[in-house]
C-alpha cells in the first residue's frame, strides 16, 4: 500500500512526502515560532504545491493531507488535486473555527466547520465522504470536551 502525505512538515507520515518548505524555514506556521523543514528527516521528500502535485493520476492508495488546507488560497482546487492522485482514500484534518488555537497559527486563511466540509463536498460532487469532529481530551481542560479540535474528513475514492 502507497502512502502520500501532502503539507508533511517535520512528520512525514508517507512512503512518499511532499512539503513545500523542504530545505526552508517554514514562516507561516507553527505556535512555537519559525521551523526549519528539514528533507533528510523525511522519506522520499518532494518539494511540491499541493494544487499542482508531480504525480500521475491514481499513484497512491491513500493520501494524508493534515492541517494544511486552512493555508493555501484554494482549498477547492487542493482538493481536487488530492483527490486526482489517489486511488482509494483521501483523509483531510483541519483545525475545527471553534478552537482557541485555529485563529492563533499564523497563515490560517480559511476556518471551517464540519456543516462546510459537508456542503462543500456535495457541492464538489463527491458521494462517498465522511466528516467528522475530533475532540483532544483533556484531563484538567473541561472546554477540551466541548470544542472539537479539528475536523477529519475521508473521501473514498
């Protein structure tokens, strides 16, 4: 089974990893202040936008595309590209509007919700989806239960 992770940053997760910041310093992320995206640490890394990945159709079985969305300017487009590469399954996670830290990173143009993902999804003609709220409980952080932390959405291709 072939794995792309798309926006992989310092976690590379795929047999295969696209970042756009291989070799940089990441600016536009990060809580804790500029990192350094270092491509030895990755397998397999590719320097590649995710609106225009260098792969061709159905090349992996999954893809993971993990808070990466809420940065670019055309998530739509994004999307489709995600989708155009993988075969079986398309897993997306973004931090869900509600969540104190969503508006606190740096380069977060976009805020969604699970109500939008699903809309959009529908919109974009794709039948077999699922979204949902993912929730990081914690002991002492009673709002932690509450507030979901992101939104995962898988696209079955």
């Amino acid at each position: 089974m072939k794995i792309l992770d798309v926006g992989c940053g310092i976690r590379g997760r795929g047999d295969v990893n696209v970042d756009l910041f291989f070799g940089e310093v990441n600016k536009t992320d990060f809580l804790c202040g500029d990192m350094y995206i270092d491509p030895s640490r990755a397998k397999n890394p590719i320097k590649a936008d995710v609106c225009r990945l260098p792969f061709r159709d159905k090349s992996f079985d999954i893809v993971l595309c993990y808070h990466l969305l809420e940065h670019v300017d055309n998530y739509v487009k994004a999307i489709r590209e995600l989708t155009r590469v993988a075969r079986r399954l398309v897993i997306i996670r973004v931090p869900h509007r509600l969540h104190p830290d969503a508006r606190k990173v740096r380069g977060h143009k976009h805020f969604f919700n699970k109500k939008f993902f699903t809309m959009l999804l529908e919109k974009m003609g794709y039948c077999v989806y699922e979204v949902k709220n993912r929730y990081n409980f914690q002991l002492l952080n009673p709002i932690s239960y509450l507030i979901p932390c992101e939104i995962e959405v898988r696209i079955y291709l």
